[in-house]
C-alpha cells in the first residue's frame, strides 16, 4: 500500500461520514429512551404484581 490511505476512505465524501455519526447517534439516543421507557414500564407493572401477590 506504500503509505497510501484506502480507497475506501478517500472514496467516501466527509458529508457521508457526518451523515454516518449523525445516524449512529440518532440510534443510541432512541435505544435509550426506549429502554427508559420500558424499564419505566416493567417497574410498574413488578410493583403491580408484587402488590397483588401481597394481598393475595
């Protein structure tokens, strides 16, 4: 490769990187919110549970 960079990245504008990190990043933030909200969620639903089990 004498010192050269691939051609794979040469090939790839910066504003397909960008577009790249901006997605990736997109995706961790909805996978974040969607665990928050359904550990949010299995938390009621466990005290519900439990609360029921304790009258039960």
């Amino acid at each position: 490769m004498n010192g050269e960079l691939p051609a794979a990245i040469l090939g790839n504008p910066p504003g397909r990187w960008a577009a790249a990190v901006v997605i990736a990043l997109l995706a961790a933030l909805a996978l974040a919110l969607l665990l928050r909200f359904a550990r949010v969620r299995l938390s009621g639903w466990a005290r519900e549970t439990d609360a029921a089990l304790d009258d039960g």
